[in-house]
C-alpha cells in the first residue's frame, strides 16, 4: 500500500530564528506514519544578506496585485548561495540533531525543480502604469523530478527543497517557494499539502475562512493581500494537479503540522 505522502511548505516568516523545537518534534511524530517533503522559505534572509553585500533589493508588483523580487544577476546569485546554503543547511542540521535522516536539495539537484526562464515581465509602476521589463532570472515551473524524490522517500530520508529551479539554459531561477511547494506535491500527487506561516489562515473580514471550495477561492483573490494571495494560488495549482486537500495554517503554535492534519483553526481548501 502507497505510504501517505504530506509536503509541508515552511515560510521563511517562521525560520527568523532557526526551526524551532516544536515544528521539530512535530515533523518527527507525523513521520513515524506518513512520508514528508519540506520546502523552505527565506527571502527575509535573502534581504538582509544582500544588504550586508551591498546589493538593494527590488521588488515588483504584477497587474494582477503579485509582489515578487526582481532578480538580475547577482540577486541570482546571492538567492541561491543563501537558500541553498545557508536556509537549506541549517534545516537539515536542526532535523538531524533530532533524529530525522534528512537531505538537503534545491531545485537544481537532479533537476528536481525545472523552470523555463521569464524573458520578460509585466508590471505595474508606482503611479499604476504597466510597463514591460526585462525577466530577469525568475522562473516558471513546468516540470518536477517526482522519481527522484520518490527514491529518497522509499529510502527512509526526509527531502528538504530550496527554491531554486534550473533553467533549460542551466542557469539558476528564482521560483516562489510556495508555488515551488505546489508543483512538488503536484508532481508527487502528494495526498495534502500545508503551508506553515505567521498566521492561522486565510483571514476576511475579521474572520477566518475555514473551508473554502476552489471556486470560493478563486472569488476572494483579488481581495487577497500580498504574501497570502500566492499561497491561495499555490493552492488552486495543487488542486488542479490532483492535491486532495491544501491547508494554509500557523507554524508559531504548537505541533503545527498534526494541528493542521486535524484541520484546526487553520483553512482547508478542497475541489469542488
């Protein structure tokens, strides 16, 4: 019988001061029954470093209300070196010190994650005009390396994925580690998938969305704040890859992970 498989996406919002014990001995309780794949944030990091480096960062804002970093070269290089690296590296040694037989990866290993570069982009300026930019080194994902993946998990370990994608040129991509998170699950059809952020879930109007259809979703996107619009994309894109269940849900409280799986205070978004 197929082993039940969980990516969990961690936000880089929760890894400000390392993984704490809690999401640790959670991660290890759940993989006693179900095979887990994590993906791992960090652009916070991604930020800080790159200033130190004295590389400003630069953000852009697409027609439909996305913000992301633009990426030219030396954002490439300095993405990669922190997420793959240092985010990466620090999990996998936090998953050990407890036990859990882990290996670190980004999306250039294996090509686990293959995206075709953007050429250009289109976005909307500070006095809402749209203009068309060059792509810099961001990526679309159009393919994930699931038998990989599924040879590490037969063997016991826990793969931990950076979101850094490789080109069909070969060069390093800037992806966004949920919808990074969205098209390995998609590629595993991985039975759920959980977000892990600062808050409980999808919040409007003062209350929390518990269960929401994808349609449901769908409608509330344009109302949607920056960072939370991209998990409920991510989410819309699991589903249409045969995801059965996305939950977006808080990684500050405790055993996060098992909260989520019994759908508590948390948003669950299913297909119709």
């Amino acid at each position: 019988m197929r082993s039940l498989v969980i990516v969990v996406k961690v936000g880089g919002s929760i890894l400000g001061e390392g993984v704490s014990s809690t999401i640790l001995n959670d991660i290890k309780s759940v993989k006693n029954s179900k095979n887990i794949v994590l993906v791992h944030g960090g652009g916070k990091e991604v930020t800080a470093i790159a200033g130190q480096l004295g590389k400003d960062q630069k953000f852009v804002v697409s027609p439909s209300g996305i913000k992301s970093r633009f990426t030219d070269k030396e954002t490439a290089n300095i993405y990669t070196m922190v997420m793959c690296g240092k985010m990466n590296k620090e999990m996998v040694v936090a998953l050990q010190k407890v036990g859990i037989p882990s290996i670190g990866l980004s999306g250039v290993d294996g090509g686990i994650i293959q995206a075709q570069r953007k050429k250009r982009l289109i976005i909307v300026d500070e006095r809402g005009r749209k203009r068309i930019i060059d792509g810099g080194y961001t990526g679309k994902i159009n393919q994930v390396n699931d038998r990989l993946l599924n040879l590490i998990l037969s063997q016991g370990y826990l793969p931990v994925i950076s979101p850094v994608a490789i080109s069909e040129e070969h060069e390093f991509l800037n992806v966004d580690g949920d919808r990074a998170a969205a098209y390995v699950a998609g590629g595993l059809k991985a039975d759920q998938i959980i977000f892990l952020t600062d808050v409980n879930g999808l919040m409007f109007d003062e209350k929390i969305q518990s269960k929401l259809t994808s349609s449901e979703a769908k409608n509330l996107l344009p109302k949607i704040g920056f960072g939370m619009e991209k998990k409920v994309i991510a989410s819309l894109e699991c589903l249409d890859m045969g995801v059965k269940t996305c939950i977006i849900s808080s990684g500050l409280i405790d055993k996060p992970i098992s909260s989520a799986l019994r759908m508590n205070g948390c948003t669950v978004i299913t297909d119709e």
